[in-house]
C-alpha cells in the first residue's frame, strides 16, 4: 500500500538564493545553517516511495535528515526531543510531497503515519526502568498499606458529614482485593526485564499494525542478529499482508537483504538507487567472510 508516493527536496542552487538573499538582510551570523546543504550536497532531491524504501549511507550521509523532513513535512508526532536549528521552518517551506493513490480520500497523512527512531526506543526502555524503579521502592510500603486498610476497625461512619465515609471505601475495596490486585491498582504494573534488544524489538512488533505508514530511524540499534532477521520478516509481511508502507534508515544487511525493497545509496554522489549487494558495507562483510571463509567449512 503506497500511502506516500513521493518526497521533493531544494536544489543546490535554490537553497544558495536563499541562503544569499537571508544573510543580506540579516547581519547576525549562524553557527549553522542545518538543514540547508545536506541532502543537496549529496544530490538528493527526490525519493519516489514502494511499499519498503531504505535509506542507506554512512554517517553524516543525511538519512536521519531525510527522515526528519518528511516526518515534519507531515507534521508527525515525536516521542523524543531532536535539534531542528534555526532554518528548520524555511528548510520545510521549499520542500513538498506527494500521497499515493490510496489516500486521496485520506484528509490527513499525519493521522495514518507513524515515527520511531532510535531515540524513542531507548527513551521507552529507560521509561520502563524508572516505572519499575518506583514500584520496587514503594512496595512494601504499599503491602503494609494493604494490611492497614483490610483489618481496619471502622468505628464511625457518618454519611451525612462524611466522616470516616473515606476510610469505610478503603477499607471495603482492600477486602475485595487481593495483595497484587492492590499493588497492580495503586502502583501500577511492572513490565518484565529484558534485555536492551529484546525491549527494543517487542516494541516494534507492539507499535507496528496494519494500515500505516511506518518512518524507521535506524530500527536495527541494540538488536542481535537473529531479532534484526524476525524484525526484517515482521516488516516484509506487514507490507505484504497488512498495508503498511515503510521508509527506513538502516545500516543492517538484514533489513538491507529485504525482498523487493527500493533502497536509495547516500553514500554516491548523486545519490542513486542500488541493489543490496552493491552496497559498500556489504561488499565488506562479504570480504570479511571470505577472510575466514575455511573456518565456516
């Protein structure tokens, strides 16, 4: 499902005009001018969308940057602060975009598209470290709390003013309940422990459902090898069964490996669509295997 057919960015020479015709009437100086000359030193101005598009270069190549446009050009909710500098606003106005065929009837992409960077990731995981925390430091407290209020001795009750109307409450609700069914209600849950790359890809596969467009920065960060492969199998079938489009920045030979993706190589000048194979960090695994190629014999 093409829900976001194309994406255009300035040229080289229009974002010079505006850098030029800035910096006459502004006598101030910048310590950057990011967005401006990123993509277009690369030569990048356009990426036309399939259902699996990568974004693939080195550091510094501009995926992050091409993903932040167009999440800002759809105006996209973020879970985690990042630097817009200070043309980020005039960078957005010279760029524009393109739906796909199936949202004509759509009022407004934003609503039917989803971001996930790396950032939100480990955001998420120390959220849940910080949850857990609290609940810990707070449960035997709380199990202490639960005994007071079961076997309190409620001795006056007056509906009328109110008094020990309170307490009565607490007192009833604590008999209803059980110990963790106290805890779960005043503390909260705690989430299982897991690892780094285990949190990261559970919530992947939780935040990923049928019918959106899905903009993935870097999804590989803290995964294993063999979570990268079911994360690449998960993407591939909800693209295939579930009507998701995806745009992804990734390093990863196994996202890089997926069936049918379009994957644009940041690292040429101009940029230029390659298959997987022709990527430089391929050829350098593959190198690296032929190496030691008798030690797998």
């Amino acid at each position: 499902m093409i829900y976001l057919d194309s994406c255009r960015f300035p040229s080289f020479e229009k974002e010079d005009n505006f850098l030029a015709n800035y910096f006459k009437t502004n006598s101030y100086s910048m310590n950057t001018i990011y967005p401006f000359k990123v993509l277009s030193e690369r030569g990048l101005y356009s990426l036309d969308f399939k259902e699996i598009t990568i974004l693939y270069g080195g550091n510094g190549s501009g995926k992050s940057t091409a993903l932040n446009t167009i999440g800002n050009l759809l105006g996209v909710a973020r879970n985690s602060a990042y630097n817009k500098g200070d043309f980020h606003d005039s960078y957005l106005n010279m760029c524009d975009y393109r739906i796909g065929d199936f949202c004509d009837h759509v009022l407004n992409l934003r609503d039917k598209t989803t971001l996930i960077t790396s950032d939100d990731i480990f955001k998420y995981m120390l959220d849940m470290r910080q949850n857990n925390g609290r609940v810990r430091n707070y449960r035997d407290n709380a199990i202490q709390q639960w005994f007071a209020e079961r076997n309190a001795r409620i001795t006056r009750v007056n509906f009328e003013t109110g008094e020990g109307v309170n307490e009565l409450r607490r007192h009833q609700r604590a008999r209803q309940q059980n110990c963790k069914e106290y805890l779960r209600e005043n503390l909260g849950e705690v989430t299982p422990s897991y690892s780094n790359g285990e949190t990261g890809f559970m919530k992947f596969i939780e935040s990923i459902v049928p019918d959106r467009l899905y903009i993935l920065d870097e999804p590989e960060n803290s995964l294993s090898c063999e979570l990268q492969m079911k994360l690449a199998q998960y993407i591939e079938n909800s693209a295939r069964y579930c009507g998701c489009q995806f745009i992804i920045a990734t390093h990863s030979p196994f996202l890089l490996a997926m069936h049918n993706a379009k994957i644009y190589n940041l690292d040429s000048n101009p940029a230029t669509i390659s298959e997987f194979w022709e990527l430089p960090n391929m050829r350098l695994y593959y190198e690296l295997f032929l190496e030691y190629s008798e030690k797998f014999a």
